[in-house]
C-alpha cells in the first residue's frame, strides 16, 4: 500500500516511478502475473507522477496541475478506467475539437486560421532530412507569433529545438479529447491502490552486475529483484540521478536528447465566476509567441486555467506565482478590461521544471532524435525494462502513451520471468 514502510523482502519485479506507466505496469503484473512479488518505488510522497490533482472545487471540480486531457479518449484506456473506478468522464468538446472559443474579428481568425493548417500541413507534409520545426515557418507571415504559440504548447519547448519527424510521428489514437470531472491525477492515483507502493523512496544505484539478482540502493538502503522496470523522467535519466553500474550510455545519451519540455498551469480563482462566459478558450495574445492559452471557468468551476510552455513557462516558473498572476492578470485584462483584475486570486500553480525527481513536463525529441524513443525503451539484457512516455513513439507527451509502455513492458517482464530459475 502507499506509504508501507514495513521492512522489504527481495521481490521478484521492483518498479521505480509511481506515474502512469509504473502504475500501469504494477496493475497488469497483478492481473497476469499474480505469483510474482512487486514493488514500486515513488521517490515523492504521492502516486500519479506528472498526473496531479490539488483539491476539489465545490462542485466536484478536480483542478489538475498536469495532464488533463483524455487525448484520443474513445480508445485512450484511461477512458475505460474512469468509468472502472467510479469517476466522470466529461464529454464536453475541447477547444481544439470544436469547444466555445472566445469570439473575436471574424477576418482575423480566418486569416490566421488559415496561416495555421499550413503550417501544420507544411509540417504533415515534410520529407527528407529532419529539421526543427521553426524552419516550416513562412517568413514574415504575420501569424508566425500564435503559430510559435500553439507548437510551443505541443512540444513545451521552442520551435527551434523541436523535431518535425517527431511531430509527424505524433498520433494519439482516434477520439475527441475528454476530461475526468475529478481530476486525471485522481484517476491515476486510485488506479494505483492497489499497487505495493513505498513513497520516499529515491533509487541512486542499480547494480546489474550478477547474473541472478539485481541490487537496488535507495536512501533508506539496500533492495534486489529479479527484474527492474524504470519509469522515471528522461531529465532524470538524462542527470545521472540514478547511477547504473555497470552504466548503460546508450540510454542516459537517449534520454538527454529527449528531454522535457515544460508547460506549467496557473489557477486564478474568480470571486465573480459570472464575468466570464464558462468553459470557453482564449489565448492571451496572437501576435506572439510566448502568450498563455486560457480556459475560462473549465467544466464550469469559478477558475481561470492558465497554461504557460516553453521559455516563457521556464521565466514564470522561476519568477514564481507574483509574475505569473500578474502576466496573466495582464493577458485577461487586455480582453476584458481592467476590471477583471478585482476579482482574481491565485488558487494554485505548478512548478514542473523545479519538481524534485521529475523536472519538466513531458518529452520532446530534439531534430534527429525521434527514433532514440525506441532505443530508450529496449530492454537490457531481459531483465532492465523501461517505460515512461518518453518512450512511445507515437504517443509521447501523453498518460496514456506511458500505460501503453507500462502494460507493453509489464508483459515482457513476465515472460521473461518464466525464464528465470
């Protein structure tokens, strides 16, 4: 259970990372596998990893720091499991997918509309050599700022930095996009539940020297297991934080070259809910590109959502929640007037890049790195395994890309489990 600090016998699969993808993993050893003994590790003191929930508004409102869309939810397996674990699936349409959209000069939005889906299809449509995405841009082109915008919010990184192969590779499966009425960090965290779970508990050394067991060092000592399943932060792997002996530098140069991207979230509560029109979308500024995007009273909860990436996400973050009310409080008020400002207050803020054993939001892949998700992901020697977002290749960046890689890597284990006296 989370938080067991009875004393720990060797098991035979131990899993570091209490996210989506080690929880996942747990969950489908259990239901495969259940001779095995199994352990998961969470460095923090919560499960859920980047799928984190803070409270609840009055009318049931989860307020979620992190993920908080169901991405191709008619075949996204967290769909499913909401409905398992008795939460809400909220079918209203995302912005993207057809949502209130705050209205402005019809010829404005066509004309950047259009500017838009070409950008888009010019990077749909990219063969050859891969290059970062700012180079699809049309010199120029008055659009240009909202379009580094939108690729900022994808990737959490600058255009420049990201790859178009990866891009192009990105497909979170068909569907519109959902929300969980609770909260997707409290889908991910009751799921965990039933998982043997030890939170604190931060893994610095794996020694997979011996043919028989490997040995875990933590900082409240010694474990070993017959398999381990690593599914921690490529900036974690990419820092050295946890040291592998012998090394493996096929995947700490992987993971660096697939780093986090970062997107933090501003919540402003309203103590007027009525000023604003309910769960519709805005983006603070279209001409450029380090604006925020804003959910208006999101499912109808008395909340702005202000959603901050890239370089802009990184200067927030470091000049802490002071600035970032105060950028947003600017961006809102353009729209609808210094008024606005009298009935705003800071509920609560993320701090991704800052968070202890994860630091970022989720992962991009520098030009040229795309395929590097499959190298991270490979298995070392039948008894390593490794999961996380980072490591699909086509749905990175998602909770539901870290199950499938948790389930997919959970059913090598137990089969190379049968294997070994």
């Amino acid at each position: 259970m989370p938080g067991d600090t009875s004393k720990v016998a060797d098991k035979d699969v131990i899993i570091i990372g209490g996210g989506a993808a080690g929880i996942a993993a747990a969950r489908r050893l259990q239901a495969i596998r259940p001779d095995l003994s199994i352990l998961l590790l969470e460095a923090g003191d919560r499960l859920g990893g980047r799928a984190w929930t803070v409270g609840r508004e009055p009318d049931g409102v989860g307020l979620d720091l992190g993920c908080g869309w169901l991405h191709g939810a008619r075949t996204n397996a967290w769909t499913a499991i909401a409905g398992e674990v008795g939460l809400t699936v909220d079918r209203t349409p995302a912005p993207w997918n057809g949502g209130r959209q705050l209205e402005r000069d019809e010829a404005d939005v066509r004309a950047a509309q259009e500017a838009i889906g070409a950008y888009f299809e010019r990077l749909e449509s990219h063969e050859g050599d891969d290059t970062d995405m700012a180079e699809m841009l049309e010199p120029g082109n008055p659009s240009n700022g909202q379009i580094r915008a939108i690729g900022t919010y994808i990737t959490g990184a600058a255009l420049e930095r990201s790859s178009v192969v990866d891009y192009k590779r990105y497909d979170p499966g068909p569907g519109p996009d959902w929300r969980v009425r609770e909260g997707y960090g409290t889908l991910v965290s009751l799921y965990g539940k039933p998982v043997p779970a030890r939170l604190g508990i931060e893994v610095t050394r794996i020694d997979h020297h011996h043919a028989g067991r490997i040995g875990i060092e933590t900082n409240q000592g010694m474990l070993s297991a017959r398999a381990v399943l690593v599914t921690v932060s490529t900036n974690v792997l990419a820092a050295g934080r946890i040291a592998f002996d012998p090394p493996l530098p096929e995947k700490t140069e992987a993971a660096a070259r697939l780093p986090l991207g970062l997107a933090d979230k501003l919540f402003l509560r309203l103590a007027h809910p009525e000023a604003l029109p309910a769960d519709t979308h805005m983006l603070g500024s279209t001409s450029r590109g380090a604006t925020g995007t804003y959910q208006l009273r999101p499912l109808g909860a008395p909340v702005v959502e202000a959603y901050f990436a890239g370089d802009l996400a990184h200067d927030l973050e470091r000049e802490g929640k002071e600035a970032a009310y105060s950028f947003a409080a600017d961006e809102l008020a353009a729209h609808f007037g210094a008024g606005i400002r009298d009935g705003l207050s800071v509920a609560n803020m993320s701090a991704w890049a800052a968070m202890p054993h994860i630091g970022g939001s989720y992962s991009y892949a520098e030009p040229g790195a795309s395929d590097l998700r499959g190298r991270l992901a490979s298995p070392h020697q039948g008894r390593m395994f490794f999961a996380g977002e980072a490591c699909s290749r086509s749905r990175y960046s998602t909770a539901h890309g870290a199950y499938e890689t948790g389930v997919a890597a959970a059913d090598l284990i137990a089969g190379s489990l049968s294997q070994i006296p």
